[in-house]
C-alpha cells in the first residue's frame, strides 16, 4: 500500500540513527550553526550500549581523547558516569597507554538523551526512515509514516538496525540490538539507491544476575588509585564506584560447546555475514584456539542501579539452553540465572572504500555514513566517524573546505584512512599497532594535536581552549627549565640511582638527561630540584614522556615529514588510471576503486607496488 507523504520540513543535516556515531554527527552539524535533525528508532535507547558497557580501552581510549579534543561529547559522558576505571598498559610504554571505564549504561544513555534534546538547533525525532533518495540537488528522507524531510546533508549512523537479524541457535528473526525494530526497508532503500552494501555479523554476551554468582571464587579487578578523566575539560576525575572480576572457562565448558557446535548459527551455515575478527564468540575461540586449556573472561556491572552482570568475553549464539549449560560449568556460575540471552546480529554495511576521507559517499554528493555502517566496529570507533562526517557534513552545506585528518595526525586519521584506502573484509577495530606513528599519537597528547582544529571550527569554546594553552605553556616551559637545570652528585643521590639500578653520579648533570634513564622517572627525582614548580600531573606525564622519549619522537617525525610529502602530491580526481603507461593491471583497478586523492593515499592501497607509486610520480611530475 501506498503511503501518502506529507511536507515535514527543511534541514541542512539529517542524521539516521541515535547510537553514538548519531550522537556526534548531529551534535557536531547543530553547533556549527547547521538546522539538523537526528532520526532514532526509539528515543529511549539513544546511546544505547547493547554490547560491553564501558568506554575506552587499548587504541580505543586514544579515540576518545581525540573525540574530546575535537569538540566531541563522548569523553564529557564517561567521565559523568563512570563506574571503574583503569589505564592499561602501564607495563609498556606510554605510545599504548590507553584509558579504559566501566560505565553505567543506563545513566550514559539518559546523559547522551539530555544532550541531544538540549543542543540549540538540533531537533530530535523517534521514527524509521524507510526511504532516502536525492532530487534537484537536495536529499529526502522518509518515514513510514510518510514524513517527508528535505534536507542538504545525509549521515547514515544506522549501527546494527540496518537490515538486522538475530540468531540464537536454531532461532533467527528480523530484530535490532536490544529487541528494537530493525531498519529493514532502510536497507532496501538504499540497496536500490545503488550503494555497495555487504552482510557482518557481531555478538554480545548474556546479562546475567547479581545474587546468581559466587563471588567469593573470583578473582577481583580494582580501579587505579589515580583516576585520570577522558576530557580535557573534566576538573574533578571520576570516583571508582564499583569492582569487577575475573574467571575462565575449563575443560567441561569447552566439551559442552564442541558437543553443540553443529547448533550454533555461525558453524551451521545460517549466518552469512562476517564477524570480527578480534572479539569472536566462545565457540568461535574454542574452534579456533582448540590447544588453550582456558579462557579468561570479565564479570561486570551493567550500572549502579541495576542486578544485571555482563559476561565479557562469553559472547556466544548458541541455544539459550546450551548457554546456560556451558555457563553452569563455571564453578562461579553454578547456580546462574540469566536475564538476558547472548545473541549474534547481522547486519548491512557499506564498502567503505566507496567513500573520500570526508566520510562522503564518491558517487552521492552530500551522503555521509558513520559507525558500524561503515564496516568497523565498536562505540568508540563509531562517535569518532560520526564526529568526523557531522562535521563535514555542516561545512559542506555552508559552503566551506572539509575536514581530513591525515594519519600523522591521529587514530581518526589513521581510522578514516584505513577504512576508505583498504576497506575491510571483517569488522574494524581499532589497534595501537594499526598506526606507524603511535609514539607521537599518544592519548596524553591529543589536546595538543587537535584542539586547535577543534577551536578553529567553533567546537572548542574560549574557556577549554585557554586552559590547553595554559597547559601547553606550562609543559613547554618545564622541558626547557630540566634542558638547563644541572644538579651536582651526592650521596644521597647516589643511593637513590644505586637502588634503581642505574649508574651513580661522578659529575653535574643536567636534570633531563637523569629524567631520561629508563629506571627514573620525572617524580623520582623531585627531592633533588629544589627549583620544581607545582605542576598538574598532566603536564608533569608529557614533560616526562617527551624528554624519555625525544630521539624517538625525533625519528619519527621525519618519517611523518616523507609522509606528508607525499600527500602533497595531488591526483586528479578524473585521472584515467587505465591510460598510464607502465602501471599494472591490478594496480590501475585498485587505484580506479579507490581514486586516492594524493600519492601518500596511493601508496597504501593493497596492491599498489612501490613500482606502481614510482609510475605515478612520474605521470605526475609531465
């Protein structure tokens, strides 16, 4: 049947989809002064978690950091609910440092709701978007109830709900995460639109309660003494609230799983999709890790409010009987009474390599896409895309140059890069070991690598730009003080580097260049400077890490100089890679895919040799 549709206004951004690369798109778009309205299929599940409840983690706290330098909300969220947090990694070095909290996901959802209903000139509307499509230059999009919105700019942030199917065992049917409708006839939409759509699948273990496990057989996990925040901007650091806890599975769980396996959805043959790579479910790992003895997993809490546990790392699609079978091999789970079943979701995505770094589809001016739509997975992954295509999705509407964050300048970067230069053949997650230039990437430094940016687009107000400078002021005038400090050896002294293991002191010697034996640190040696300012523990972090570390940074620096160089080097965007003479034939399809916008993006499309690279220098340079 016909649905009859109706003028339901003009906007200059319309955002589909309320999770949290929705959030930041359509945050960003309505501070950049554009008329915008987000789409959710359900106003109550706006930053939803229907995964892990937490923020952060390796790479992916670095993610948030830089959201946060940007003008993002997702940091200012965590820090406001937080539960537990930790940074881990400390055993390394500071390049893999990365913050990681527990969050209460009902309380983060009613931040991000509030949010969103209070942002000055964004406009929020529970409804499914069933059809989009573009006419003289403006897209439409409309709903199923015949809602025709018009608008300038499209961001697609439809997560897991876009064609979306859940499996468990035997039984699959159409669902979003969490039991909300799914986007089915958004799907077919945009199928018909024309856009290079494929199937990935992801999973989510069960809920389970509280007096159910027997905490007294587990292994607790404590917050850090020190809290450090997510956003530069949060003067009081969370309190920890809460612990969590440790198990692993056994010999008898591992039987119960291999007995079922011919039940599970993902080895019968009913999923289609892709899953990720680098969060498989318990049978997946058990196939696949088939010598381990045991498998770690997390106990945590959902929220403060709530008995609801998250098995983290039992993510399974299994039977629901066979879960609570396996489950009950644990000995702290004996007694376990699940609230919620574990799950595995298919859903659509979008090649991404049909985008530019601005997040724009190449063959539909004015359509963004963002988040799990795009291939990767993971909140944090999803708010930074979100982020990044809001506001490109803003300055295109008004008429100004985008923004594209190059890999030397941050995990967005090397993400957005990574994405629309390699695709992805599985959901992508973010990694420390994905970029070349973590050590100057560091979470500690994103406010200097991008709240400028941030503040010259209007994201950034006066006051949290002032305070980064100050902060910037403060470290670079510290460095400089420790470069021409010199202190002369005693014994004291000396019985402190003996006990670190180092070396004593015979002559002065410049306080840096003490700072800079691995077994000292900048605080070690506050009782011998006399001269020392009070410093924020912030401040005091980069003052140590960049003196530890400066030949390093150095290096690394110059190979970020060679990179740019190379992305300074612009390919018109209608180069007819099949006439050059000298490239490969595979080289000149992947290159046709593509369409790099400069040799650097080139040079790290698969399959393009360093020959191919050389080919095109020189097609250039005539």
């Amino acid at each position: 049947m016909d649905i009859k549709k109706y003028d339901a206004g003009r906007y200059d951004v319309a955002v589909i989809g309320g999770g949290h690369a929705g959030i930041e798109a359509a945050l960003a778009a309505a501070r950049l002064g554009c008329a915008t309205i987000m789409f959710t299929i359900s106003a109550d599940w706006i930053g939803n978690m229907p995964c892990n409840p937490s923020i952060g983690g390796t790479a992916k706290g670095h993610l948030v950091r830089e959201i946060d330098a940007l003008g993002g909300e997702m940091g200012k969220a965590a820090d406001k609910n937080t539960l537990q947090s930790r940074m881990l990694n400390l055993g390394k070095g500071p390049a893999v440092h990365s913050l990681r909290a527990q969050i209460d996901r009902r309380a983060y959802s009613g931040y991000m709701k509030h949010a969103v209903e209070l942002q000055k000139g964004l406009d929020v509307k529970q409804c499914e978007i069933t059809d989009i499509y573009t006419e003289n230059g403006e897209w439409h999009c409309i709903s199923k109830l015949g809602a025709d919105f018009t608008c300038k700019s499209v961001v697609i942030a439809t997560g897991t709900f876009l064609g979306g199917r859940v499996y468990v065992g035997e039984v699959n049917y159409p669902s979003g995460p969490d039991g909300n409708f799914p986007a089915t006839e958004l799907a077919a939409s945009l199928k018909k639109l024309g856009l290079p759509l494929r199937r990935f699948k992801t999973g989510t273990p069960a809920r389970v309660a509280r007096d159910s496990i027997d905490f007294s057989q587990l292994e607790v996990q404590e917050g850090d003494s020190r809290v450090v925040p997510f956003s530069f901007s949060t003067e009081v650091p969370p309190e920890n609230k809460v612990v969590c806890h440790i198990s692993y599975t056994n010999d008898e769980t591992k039987r119960v799983i291999l007995e079922n396996i011919d039940r599970s959805p993902l080895y019968a043959g009913d999923i289609e999709g892709v899953g990720p790579r680098y969060c498989p479910s318990i049978e997946d790992k058990i196939v696949r890790f088939s010598d381990k003895k045991r498998h770690q997993f997390f106990i945590e809490p959902c929220g403060e409010n709530t008995e609801e546990m998250y098995l983290q790392g039992l993510s399974s699609s299994l039977p629901e009987e066979v879960q609570l079978e396996l489950y009950k091999t644990i000995d702290c789970l004996k007694n376990l009474k699940i609230i919620r079943n574990a799950y595995a979701i298919e859903y659509d995505c979008v090649d991404p390599a049909a985008m530019y770094a601005t997040l724009e589809m190449k063959d539909f001016p004015g359509l963004y896409g963002a988040g799990q739509f795009n291939g990767s997975s993971g909140y944090e992954e999803a708010a930074a895309q979100g982020l990044v295509a809001g506001i490109n999705a803003a300055l295109k509407v008004q008429g100004k140059e985008p923004l594209v964050l190059s890999r030397a300048s941050s995990y967005i970067g090397t993400l957005i890069d990574d994405l629309v230069t390699k695709g992805c053949s599985d959901p992508y997650r973010m990694m420390t070991s994905r970029s070349e230039y973590r050590l100057l990437l560091r979470q500690d430094n994103a406010d200097e690598r991008l709240m400028p940016t941030g503040h010259r687009l209007g994201l950034i107000d006066e006051k949290t730009y002032s305070r980064f400078l100050e902060r910037k002021e403060l470290k670079e005038r510290e460095t400089e003080r420790l470069k021409n400090s010199f202190v002369g050896p005693s014994d004291e002294l000396n019985r402190l580097l003996e006990e670190a293991g180092t070396a004593p002191m015979t002559t002065g010697m410049r306080l840096s260049d003490l700072v800079k034996r691995p077994q000292l640190s900048y605080d070690m040696l506050a009782p011998f400077d006399r001269e020392r300012p009070e410093l924020p523990y912030s401040v005091r972090e980069k003052v140590e890490t960049e003196i530890k570390y400066e030949g390093y940074i150095s290096r690394q620096q110059a190979q970020v100089n060679e990179m740019l160089r190379l992305e300074g080097k612009k390919i018109p965007e209608d180069t007819d890679y099949s006439r050059i003479y000298g490239l490969r034939l595979e080289a000149a399809e992947k290159l046709s895919k593509i369409r790099p916008a400069n040799i650097g993006q080139a040079s790290r499309i698969s399959g393009v040799s360093p020959a191919d690279v050389s080919v095109l220098l020189i097609y250039l340079s005539k």
